[in-house]
C-alpha cells in the first residue's frame, strides 16, 4: 500500500526547530504519558521525518528527561505562585494539599509514575527525577520552617515533615490513578496525618483551606 507523501515542512531556525521538537516531547508526554515520547511519535506530531528530530535530539533519553523537567517545574512555579499571597504557613500548606489533591493534576501525576519506573533504565530521567524531588521538599519544607518560626507548627525536623508529606501525596495520588479506595478522601486523610506531625488542631488545616 502506497503512502500519502510527506509534506515539505517549513525551513526553521535550529533555535525554533529545536523548541518545537521539546514543546512536542512536553505535549505527548502530559497527553500519553512519558512512554509516548520517542522518536517516531516526537516526529509524527510535528510532520517532520525522525531523522530530523534525531539530528536535534540525539539522545532520546535526554529529550524524554527535559519533557519530565518542563512539566514538573512548571507545576512547582504554578503552585509556588498559588501559596505565596497566602498570609499563613498553615494557610499555605492548606492550600497545597488541596491543588495537589483534587485530583485535576492527574495528567502530572502520570507523569511521575512512569518516571520513576523509567528511571530505573534511564540514568539522565532518574537524575532529573531526583532534581525535581528535591525541588519539591524545598517549597514543602519552606513552608513549614516558616510555620515553625511563626509558632504555629510544632516540629523538630522540617525535612522530614517534608519528606514524609511528599510521600503520601505520592502514593494516595498513583492509587487513585487505578481509583483504589475513596478518592475523595485523599485532601482529609493526609490533613488529619500532617495535623498530627505538626501540632496542629484537628480540622486546623481543613479550616485555613
């Protein structure tokens, strides 16, 4: 069976060429997850021929790593900006859980989750992984040194509040991918935990939401 010729594609800049190949890496991995992002679909959704994008991106394992990085430190920067007006730590944690929660960032969740498996192959996708996990305990752990400072969270280790947070978010939001359990219950199971770690009042972060 013959097959439709493809169409010339417009002379680009390398700069421009090369945006759009990471733009087109970005949009497949947020639409079908990080497997989707090769050389074939990379070059299929911008109508060029997959040697054009290997010219570029010589590494596929580095393109699929710089998706991850684009679309974890976008959601960082979204959600640093959403807490920062807040006037409270306990305010600003509130808010946190609940964008991270309510289930409308299933999409980056996705993302995570093959991540961490693809990881185990991909060194350059495991070393981004590990960046931006450490990028998210910062904003985490920020947070709650400021509670700390103010009096209002009762802690010893920011970090480890941290880190444990992060872990739970983590987990309820892969089980709920599979709709294992009471998905709505994600927000009120991990307020109750962290009210409990941080000396807070039972219902104190449900009420600064």
């Amino acid at each position: 069976m013959s097959r439709a010729p493809r169409r010339s594609s417009a002379r680009k800049s390398p700069a421009e060429r090369a945006a759009e190949i990471a733009d087109a890496a970005r949009d497949l991995a947020l639409e079908q997850g990080l497997a989707a992002v090769t050389l074939r679909g990379v070059a299929a959704r911008i109508d060029v021929a997959p040697a054009l994008v290997a010219h570029y991106e010589p590494s596929m394992d580095a393109l699929v790593a710089a998706a991850f990085t684009s679309i974890v430190a976008a959601e960082i920067d979204e959600v640093e900006r959403l807490v920062a007006g807040l006037p409270t730590p306990t305010a600003r944690l509130a808010a946190l859980l609940d964008t991270l929660l309510d289930g409308t960032r299933d999409d980056v969740t996705v993302v995570w989750v093959e991540a961490w498996a693809l990881g185990r192959r991909n060194e350059v996708l495991a070393a981004s992984v590990r960046e931006q996990m450490d990028a998210w305990q910062a904003v985490v752990q920020g947070i709650v040194e400021s509670g700390i400072a103010s009096g209002e969270f009762h802690a010893a280790d920011a970090a480890s509040v941290a880190w444990q947070l992060l872990g739970m978010i983590d987990g309820l939001n892969a089980q709920a991918l599979v709709r294992w359990g009471d998905a709505g219950a994600r927000g009120s199971l991990i307020s109750h935990a962290i009210e409990g770690m941080l000396g807070l009042a039972r219902g104190g972060l449900g009420g600064a939401a």
